[in-house]
C-alpha cells in the first residue's frame, strides 16, 4: 500500500555543509558550528540555540553563525521573533548585504525575493543570494529567471556543488529528466560532501524505475553521512519501490531514531502498513498525532490504517479531514477516492480520483490511480489515455510499459501492447514477466510462432518458474 509524499520539499541540507566558511574566522568559528550541529543532531536545539546565539554575539560579521542560529531557533518554533530580529537588521540603513539574504530566507514568493534582489544590489556576487533566489524563483515558476541567478551563482563559485544541485532540481520539475539527472551527477562530481544532491538524484533514478542504481547512490550517501536522516528516508523510499519492504522499514526505524519527525514516522507507519503490520502504524501515526493533530498527511495515513483493518467509515472521516485541512494535497483526494470506492460510490470517488490527478500533474500516482480505476471497470480506452500519461513522466519506467501494454491487451490492441513490451524490454531485458507476456501475446493472439519461442526462451533463461511454459514451447517447436 505504498503512497507518494513529496517529501524532497522537507529534507533539506545541513546549514554546516552548505554555508560558507569566512576567512580569518575558521578558527574559531568552524568548531563551534561543528559543536552546534551535534546539538542539532541530539534534538538538543534549546542549548544549540544559547550556544548560536553566544557566537553570533563574539563573531556578528560570521554568517555562518547566523545560519546556524537561524536553524536552530527554528526548530524550536521561534518564527516570529526570528524574523522579527532579521527584519529589523535589514531595515537599518546600515544593512549589509547578508542583512537582506538572512530575512529572504525566513519568507517565501515575492517578500523573499526582494530581499534576495536587494542583497544582491548590494554585493552582485553573492553567491547564497543567487542560490535563494534561483530556489525562490524556480517555486514561483519563473523558470527562466531562477536558471539565469542559477547560472550566475555557478559562475560565483565553480567548485560548489550547489548550484548544479538546484538547476537539477529546476529541470526535474519541467520534466527534463536526463538533464536533471546529468546536473545531479555533476553537483556530486565537485561536492561528494553534498548530501541533498546524492537524495535528490537517488529519488529521481527511483521515479524512473532504476532501482538499482538508486540504491548505489543511496548506499555510498548513507556511508558518507550516517547521521543524517535524509538519506534513510530516500533509500527507505527506493526500498519501497523495489520492493524490499523489510530493509525499508529498517531504513525509516534509523531515520526515525535520529529525528522523530512527522515525516519519518508517516514513511514509517506506511511501510508498517504495506506489510499488515497494523499495531505498528497505528502506534507510528499516534506519535505523528501527538506532534501535529492538524497534519493532514497523518490523518491520509489513519485513513490507510482504516481501510486495512475494514473500517470504512472511519477511514472515509479520516480522508474527509485531511482534505479539510489541506485541500491541495493530492494523497488526500486519493485516499478520498479509495474509501468512495470502497463504498461503491463510483461518480464520486471518479471525481476525487480526477481531483488528485489534476492536483499535482507531475505525480504519475496520481494518474496511475485514476487508470486503475477505468481499467477495472472495463474503459479501457480511458485507462489506456492516462497509462501514456504516466509513460510520460516517468521517462518510460518498466512498470508504466506494462501497465499499458496489459491495458491495450484488455482493448485488443494486440500489436500495440507488443510494441509496449519491447520498449519495456529496450528498458530492462531482465523482466521476466515482460518475456513470459510477449511469449503468451504472441502465441495466443499474434500468432507469431517464433517471437515466441525466444520470449518463452529467454523468461526461462532468466530464471522463470511457470510450469506451463514448457508445455508451450515443446508444442510450438513440433
């Protein structure tokens, strides 16, 4: 029962390994970052905070150190006074071009983006500004302009990884998948030490299907920065995807064990889920409850944990609510959709379904729902519309192959699901259930006597146990 949360928005990289060091201040500075981030690391972000704000206090030039100050006085909930204090300091007429980036990046849209352009009217190379406010601008979709500050802080500083990391980001949201992946390598290349790039280009390799390369990434990542959650959320996630559900659960355990977040135990509680193990989502979403009653994600996760053990109308409430309280969040409308569903309240739960596809039109869950649900109702030429869709944005994924190839099937499309096949195959030769289609599709429909001697052939090569299959080809081969 895996569902898709976009957590990439809520793993961010530390403020250690993406902030620059000043010069003539390492000494000293560098040090007592190191012993911040450990408190960060700890949960123990009341002393991190005292101990940011004593060295923001000897060192009020260090940017560094105001950043570190920032993250901390954020994870304690201290939004407003935060901002209060760094929009003050930017109002003065003596403010300083960090004055402007420090306030930017406590805002969002058109307010942080002021403050970006006005640090950099300041200093035109500053290099955390132009990255700002190519990130701020990519989320607004001014696509275009976020590459050109992107392109200019990557002028700044060859040598940063940062910069590659978020053009990467910007061309995976346009669908550019090769370049983000590209992009993704290059960050790597010239900054190992930058965690979010390794996350970021493991999650996309998993989007496509490239599970084992994914877990490459992922792995080399967990062994360079062990303390990091990130990195287990995304290999939990690609471990999911896999498959491998027991080494996904270990994945979201460590990950939760290091930071208890509501992300970590929703990721949790969905693994819990996919494997029945129901007394261990439930106790994962009441720890998720306990932080954040209003968090719509865990009310879609109670509404799963419904469904599993029966209870419609309970999960029906739970998917109501968190619509409620995030009306834009496509996985609630799914959830929505299901329990309709269930209910046999077919118009509604169509809609819903449409509702959560329309939702967030890069998610190809989403759409891959909505063809699920044609498909069991026998309309197939919609099932079929929305499998192309989903062949789309996943760059040709062997599952979204199948899907419609067993959907034109379904359609007497004979030929076409063929054609589907062997671009499955193109992808990765190794599918067996690919080989052991194509051989049934072309005995039984194509009539193509040798197309499908080799497909049954090679399923068999690969190691496939249907037993019927020796049957067929010593009858094809008389």
């Amino acid at each position: 029962m895996q569902h898709s949360l976009r957590i990439l928005a809520l793993i961010a990289t530390t403020w250690l390994t993406a902030s620059p060091a000043h010069a003539g201040e390492v000494e000293e500075v560098v040090p007592t970052l190191q012993a911040i981030q450990a408190l960060c690391d700890d949960g123990n972000f009341e002393e991190a905070a005292a101990r940011a704000t004593r060295l923001v206090s000897a060192h009020p030039d260090a940017l560094d150190a105001h950043l570190a100050l920032q993250d901390a006085q954020l994870a304690l909930g201290e939004e407003t006074a935060l901002l209060r204090r760094y929009r003050q300091r930017s109002r003065s007429p003596n403010a300083t071009s960090d004055d402007h980036f420090l306030v930017a990046r406590l805002l969002s849209g058109n307010d942080a983006v002021a403050e970006f352009r006005a640090a950099l009217k300041l200093r035109p190379d500053h290099f955390w500004a132009l990255c700002g406010l190519g990130t701020e601008l990519s989320a607004m979709g001014k696509t275009k302009a976020a590459l050109h500050a992107l392109s200019k802080a990557e002028n700044v500083n060859p040598a940063s990884g940062v910069p590659p990391n978020l053009r990467g980001r910007v061309e995976e949201s346009r669908g550019r998948l090769d370049d983000a992946e590209a992009l993704y390598r290059a960050a790597i290349a010239r900054q190992p030490e930058l965690i979010i790039a390794h996350i970021n280009l493991g999650v996309l390799l998993t989007g496509r299907g490239k599970h084992q390369a994914a877990l490459r990434v992922l792995d080399a990542a967990v062994k360079r920065s062990p303390s990091t959650t990130g990195v287990y959320l995304a290999r939990g996630m690609t471990r999911m995807s896999a498959g491998k559900n027991d080494a996904a659960v270990r994945d979201f355990e460590d990950a939760r064990d290091l930071d208890a977040s509501l992300v970590s135990l929703t990721l949790l509680a969905n693994a819990y889920l996919s494997m029945e193990r129901l007394d261990e989502a439930g106790a994962a979403l009441d720890q998720a409850y306990g932080i954040a009653p209003r968090h719509a994600p865990t009310h879609v996760m109670r509404a799963y944990l419904y469904l599993a053990d029966n209870r419609i109308n309970m999960a029906l409430s739970s998917a109501k609510l968190a619509t409620e309280l995030d009306p834009k969040l496509a996985e609630a409308r799914h959830l929505l959709a299901l329990c309709l569903e269930r209910t046999g309240d077919l118009k509604k739960a169509e809609s819903a379904y449409k509702r959560a596809a329309k939702l967030d039109t890069s998610d190809p869950t989403q759409i891959r729902a909505l063809a699920l649900f044609y498909e069991a109702r026998g309309r197939w030429k919609d099932a079929i519309r929305e499998y192309n869709k989903v062949v789309k944005l996943t760059d040709g994924a062997p599952d979204a192959w199948l899907d419609l190839a067993l959907a034109q099937w379904g359609l007497a499309k004979y030929d076409k699901a063929a054609r589907s096949l062997e671009s499955l195959l193109e992808v990765d030769e190794t599918r067996r259930d690919a080989w052991l289609n194509l051989g049934i599709l072309c005995q039984t429909q194509l009539r193509k006597r040798r197309k499908a001697i080799s497909a049954f052939r090679e399923y068999l090569d690969l190691g496939g146990k249907d037993a019927r299959v020796a049957g067929w080809l010593a009858e094809l081969e008389r």
